[in-house]
C-alpha cells in the first residue's frame, strides 16, 4: 500500500477504462481493468483528498477496498506513535 499522488490518481484513471468505478461509503475507488498475475489487479482509493494504491484481489467488494487502506492508516499512525513515544 502507499500513497500516491492526485496526478498519479487522474492518469492511471484516465489511461483505461476502470472496472467497478464507484463513489460511496467514505471512498471512490476502482480498480485496473488489466490483472497484474491470476486475479491480482492494482486497486485505486481515494478518501477525501488523499488518494492511495494497493494490488489485491479483483473480487474484493469496493468498501472493503476503502476498509484496507482505512486499516492501513490507522496501523502506520499507530507505529508512527509508538516510535515517537518510545
């Protein structure tokens, strides 16, 4: 997972068509119509003004998509505390 910038965010949604474009529940996302290996696809979420980017399964439903980076954040603002509090 990283995040990525809103340029990143607007060419990769512009260069092909996305499949399962959606915009509800927190987030937008979709993902790459082009599988990186089996049903591994590149994902694509943006929360509010903050846009990231995962390769997960294609089946994944599109809020737990918004739910993995959401996990993500709060984990990386969890170490972020316990390396500053240590």
């Amino acid at each position: 997972m990283q995040e990525i910038t809103a340029e990143r965010w607007w060419y990769t949604l512009e260069v092909l068509p996305p499949v399962m474009w959606c915009h509800r529940g927190g987030g937008e996302r979709f993902p790459m119509m082009e599988h990186i290996a089996g049903s591994i696809v590149n994902i694509y979420v943006r929360i509010g003004k903050r846009f990231f980017h995962f390769a997960d399964h294609a089946w994944l439903k599109p809020e737990e998509r918004v739910a993995r980076v959401e996990a993500w954040l709060i984990e990386k603002a969890w170490k972020k505390r316990s390396e500053t509090a240590a």
